[in-house]
C-alpha cells in the first residue's frame, strides 16, 4: 500500500498509512513463507561429497 501511494505521488510514513487503513477497516495481510525441508538431488550430492571428504580425513590421519 505503501509503495502504490508513493507511486501515484503521495509520500506518506508507513506508520501513518497503517493508521489509515486500520481506521478504515482495510486488511493487508501478507502470507508468510512455508517451510520446505525437501532438497531434492542437492542433499544426496552433499553426503556423497562429505562422506568422501571423510574417508579421505581418516586415511590421512590413520597415515
């Protein structure tokens, strides 16, 4: 709401734009961001990479 005032000229504080609206009985709700644990392919790649990274820690340390 905010950005579309200051595009059609009205420069106006956040706070007094939030003001209004809760005067007039508008909403602006913004959804928030789910979750996704999902990483697909890129999760199996990085134990691939990590466990050879491992191996290779041990032989070095074990000589």
């Amino acid at each position: 709401m905010t950005a579309e005032l200051h595009n059609r000229g009205f420069h106006l504080n956040h706070k007094t734009i939030q003001r209004l609206m809760k005067q007039l009985g508008l909403i602006c709700r913004v959804r928030a961001k789910k979750y996704r644990s999902y990483k697909g392919k890129l999760a199996e790649l990085r134990q691939i990479c990590c466990s050879g990274i491992s191996m290779r820690k041990n032989q070095i340390r074990n000589g």
